[in-house]
C-alpha cells in the first residue's frame, strides 16, 4: 500500500515567492489591469493623483495614475503573464532590488496622503540628497530640485527612472551626507 499524502498536490506544487515586478501598460489602460489584478487576487499597487480639468466652465475631478503606464504588482511570474495575456499589458519588468522598491513605494504613499500636491517627475533626478526633518514627511528621502521658483522633492523609482515631485518648502529639508 503506498503513501498518498506524500504524493499531494500541495507538495508537489509548493507556491512560489511573491516578488514585485512592473507592469508597462498600453497608453491608459493602468486602472483596468488594476482591476484585473484586483479580480484575481494578486497583490498590487496604482498610486493615483487627482487631477482637475475645467471644461466649459465646470471643474471635473478624477484620479490618474501618478505613473503613466505602470502598475506594480506583487505575484509570482505567471500573473506577469496573465496580465499581458489580457492585451493592455506590453511588457513586464522584474525588480532585482524587493526592499529597495517597497521603500520607494511606501515614501510615495506617504507623500500621497500627505496632502501635498504631488505629480510625475518623468526624469532621473540630478541635486543634492535631502532628508525631511519635520512635518508629514518627516524622514523620507529624495533629492531637491528648482522648477519654476518653487523647491520640489524628488521621490526616485530607481526601476521606472522616473520620480514623483512634491513641493516642499526648504527648511524643512536637511542635506544628506555621503
């Protein structure tokens, strides 16, 4: 008579390691991935800005994508696949880096519901390294940038090389040291 519980599908088939990968999304199709990740259970994550547009006179709010064409997601491969099978996903990217892309998602949380304005910042970020010392966003880090007279924060995705920018005023900034 031989064992049947060693032969389980559970054992056979052991899950594998929920690691985050990207999504790159076709042009506005971000939130229905979202939702198609949502439906199946997979872990994910579309951090969303609200935008005001005026048409007519009359102001129509909605949420965007602070990243255009992305979407993260936390799964093994085969939702990667699942996803593009769906044709609004293009490609996907695996992240090499878990903790270092966990820690950039979570400072642009934070800056999100902060309730400082906050928007795309399409380019690798070139200046000084700076730490919040005090406010809502004490203890995130990103580099500073001048734009248009205003100082901005630049919260980096190393993967994406894109960054998000959120205005903050410069004394609540200190420099930091390599």
């Amino acid at each position: 008579m031989t064992n049947h519980e060693t032969d389980s599908p559970s054992t056979l088939h052991a899950p594998l390691d929920k690691r985050w990968m990207i999504l790159h999304t076709k042009a506005r199709q971000e939130k229905a991935v979202a939702k198609f990740l949502a439906a199946g259970g997979i872990e994910h994550d579309l951090p969303l800005v609200e935008r005001v547009t005026v048409t007519r006179g009359r102001k129509h709010r909605s949420e965007v994508p602070l990243f255009s064409s992305y979407v993260f997601v936390k799964g093994e491969k085969q939702a990667a696949y699942d996803a593009i099978a769906t044709k609004r996903v293009a490609s996907f990217i695996e992240v090499n880096d878990q903790t270092r892309l966990e820690a950039e998602l979570a400072a642009i949380h934070l800056a999100l519901e902060s309730g400082f304005e906050v928007e795309e910042f399409p380019k690798l970020a070139i200046g000084t390294s700076a730490r919040v010392t005090k406010g809502p966003l004490l203890g995130v880090e990103g580099i500073v940038i001048e734009e248009a007279r205003r100082t901005c924060l630049v919260l980096h995705v190393e993967m994406l090389g894109r960054g998000a920018a959120v205005e903050i005023e410069r004394d609540l900034l200190e420099e930091i040291e390599d």
